[in-house]
C-alpha cells in the first residue's frame, strides 16, 4: 500500500507542477469569465445601425401612424408616389429602404409586401417590420369583425399549464425544464472527463512504456500497483482541476463588479426594465431550490468517480499494449468509447423520458449506467433500481481492475509487437 500511495504522490505531483496544467487550470475560467462579460457588454451595447424607412401605403393599412418599439428604426410615410415612381428616389431622399404595401392585402398569405433596399436588410429588422405588419392586419380584422383591437390585447392572455406532483409529503411543483437541464449538464460533465481523462491515463502509460521509465519503475513494484497508482494519481489532477476551476470561476465573478463597474448597474437596470426575464429568474432559482441538490451532488460525485475507475483500467490496459503506433492505439480504443458514446445518446434521450425501457437499462448496466444515470437522477427512480446500479458498476470495477492489470503486466514490458483485441483477451484470461 506504500508503494501505491508513493505512485499517486509521483503522478500527481508530477502533472500539477507541469507548466501546462497551470496554464489550463488559470486561463479556462478566466477565458469563460471574459465570454461572459463580453456576451454581457454586447448584449447591452446598441450597435444596430439606424434605418429611416419610407412607407408607400396604398392600402391605408396603418392609417398614416405607425409606432415600434425598435428605437433604431424611423419611418415616414410617402404619398404622391408609386412603388415604380420611388424606386429610383428612396436612397437619394435619404432611405436606407421602403416598404410598399399594395392597395389590395392578401391577409392569409402576406406575399404582397415588398420591402426594396439596395443592401440585404438586418433579420432583425425584417422581422420587427413584418410584426407591425401583422399587428396592423389582425387589428383590421378584428375592427371588421366588430371587436375592439385594444380591448381585444387587454382581454387576451397566454395559458400557463403548471405540473404538480401529488407525493405523500404532499404536493410539490415540477420544473421540468430545470430538470432536463441539471440532468444534461450532469451526464455531459461525465462524459467529457471520462473521455479525457481515460485517454490521458492512456498516453501516460504509453509514454512511459515508450522512454522505458516502466521498466525501470516495474523492478521495485509490481505491475498491479504501478496500475492502480497511475489511475488514483491521474483522476486525483483531474479531480484538482476541476475544483480549482469551480473555485476560480466563483472568485472572478465576484470580481467583475470592481473590474467592469457598470456591469451591476447594467443587470439592475436591465432587472427593472424587463419583469419578464426576472419573473423568468425567480422561476430558475425556484426550480434549482426545488431539487433534490444532496441526491444529485452525491450521485454525481459517485458515478463520476466509479465510470473514471472502471474505463480508466481499460484505457491503462490498452496504453501498455501499444507503443508509438497512434493507429493502432485509436484502433484498440474505438471499442471501449462506443459504450460511451451510446451512453451519452440513451442520457440525451432519458433526460425526456427518464422511465423508458432504455433509460433504465442504460442506467443499470455498468459500461453506460454513470452517463445513463445523470439523465433519470432528477426524476423518481426506484430504489432497487439504484442499488442494482451501484452494485453492479463496483462489482464490475473490481473485475475489470483485476482483468486489465494482467493485461497490463504483460504488456508494458512486450515491446515491438502489434497486439489485436483477441491476444488481450487472452492474457486477461490466462492463469498466473
């Protein structure tokens, strides 16, 4: 056991103090800080281009009055003039374009618009010059049809439909779409290290099979040991890593208020002018406080930890079979990541329908059950469900470390030789 431990104290230290991983450590949050403040700052600076549009309205549609809530755009109306006439005069009169609406409306198709620039014209202005087009029609409608278009808007409403679960603690409102996402972004994380960091345990028993370190570090431990120490020491950095980033992405937001000073002001003048984005936010914090965080946290933490485990002994077995020859390496791990991949899929799909037949056998067996389950963890899944989950991912740990250690105690010492999935079996197989 001190022999391990000497080896995860060797493989941690040995890449925490590599230049790389404190490049990676400090710039990923600081690179995702400053997406944020810049998707912050440009989503509050106004760099719409200012459009004066003439209107030719032959049809009377807005009755010579017309309002937008687009503070860019002006609009005049033109009279005297025909849309030929004014083709040739609306950019020497100072128009960067003009709408002709024709005498006669096709109100159920709207194919009689026309909207003439000399440059394609902004999709955001095309779609707020189309609304008030609409909004003019439906309000001609109405007027036709005997109903009060501003007593109509006062009266309409959008039905809101609410989930609730009747449990025995009583009823509980469901927010579905937080679910659905905590459980993505949860099986996704799983799934990003346990390709990453698989593969680094992968290059690094490879590259110490390659400079011929193991053979010397194999004369004073065993291969099993030298194994095991690699996969605690590589998942120990990946697992520093990761809460160095939590720590510092906390640390730089709290420091964007004295960094970028306004950005406060921004968010609170932004809060008071939109109700609807606030009432959206009280709505996250309601589903996120509505969570079961402990169960999650617990799960993630432990599925995130056994699937490192057990693909990690597979990764180290394939990396001490392989020596320089990357297509070879690609060929022997292109098996052990379709189980991942096809993980990932079952979770994309379980997160909408946690109960599914794929969903649950997804979540039990032991290969996709720590991508699998991240999908279901917001949902109710039974008891015997979960037991049978973790049960069967450590029993399988501790089978595959058994297997993969004697694969790789005849491999990190054979050099020269191309192996195929069938001679590893083999050893695997093969009595002491």
């Amino acid at each position: 056991m001190n022999k391990i431990s000497l080896i995860i104290q060797r493989e941690y230290f040995t890449r925490v103090r590599k230049k790389m991983f404190l490049i990676t450590t400090l710039v990923v949050p600081i690179v995702m800080i400053a997406f944020y403040v810049l998707i912050l700052f440009l989503s509050k600076s106004d760099s719409s281009e200012k459009q004066r549009i003439a209107i030719i309205d032959d049809a009377n549609l807005f009755n010579g009055k017309i309002t937008s809530s687009n503070k860019n755009l002006t609009f005049q109306f033109i009279h005297n003039e025909t849309e030929q006439s004014f083709l040739k005069k609306f950019n020497a009169a100072g128009f960067q374009s003009f709408l002709f609406i024709p005498h006669s409306i096709d109100a159920t198709t709207n194919k009689n618009f026309v909207l003439h620039s000399e440059k394609a014209v902004n999709l955001s202005i095309m779609d707020d010059i189309e609304s008030l087009i609409n909004d003019a029609i439906r309000s001609r409608v109405l007027i036709a049809n005997g109903i009060n278009p501003v007593e109509f808007e006062k009266n309409s409403t959008n039905a809101q439909l609410d989930n609730v679960i009747d449990t025995e603690k009583g009823a509980q409102k469901s927010f579905t779409e937080i679910a659905y996402l905590i459980s993505f972004v949860c099986g996704f994380l799983i799934y990003i290290m346990m390709m990453s960091y698989g593969t680094q345990v992968m290059r690094g028993v490879s590259e110490e099979k390659t400079n011929r370190i193991a053979e010397v570090i194999v004369s004073s431990v065993k291969p099993f040991e030298l194994m095991v120490g690699k996969i605690i020491g590589i998942g120990a950095v990946g697992i520093t890593q990761f809460l160095i980033w939590i720590v510092l992405l906390f640390l730089l937001q709290a420091a964007i208020p004295m960094i970028y000073p306004d950005v406060t002001n921004q968010i609170n003048n932004a809060a008071l002018d939109n109700k609807e984005g606030v009432m959206a936010l009280n709505s996250i914090l309601q589903g996120v406080s509505a969570l079961p965080m402990l169960k999650i946290v617990s799960f993630f933490l432990f599925y995130f930890v056994g699937g490192y485990l057990l693909y990690a002994s597979i990764f180290a077995a394939i990396g001490s079979v392989v020596s320089e020859d990357h297509q070879e390496a690609q060929q022997l791990v292109m098996p052990v990541l379709m189980p991942i991949i096809v993980g990932f899929v079952i979770m994309s799909k379980a997160v909408d329908n946690p109960n599914s037949t794929e969903a649950v056998i997804g979540s039990i067996f032991p290969f996709t059950s720590p991508i699998v389950m991240m999908g279901r963890i917001t949902a109710d899944v039974p008891l015997w469900q979960t037991i049978l989950s973790m049960s069967l991912l450590m029993a399988t740990i501790i089978i595959f470390t058994w297997f993969t250690a004697k694969v790789y105690r005849t491999g990190i010492l054979m050099y020269g030789k191309k192996v195929s999935w069938k001679e590893i079996l083999k050893w695997a197989f093969k009595k002491n």
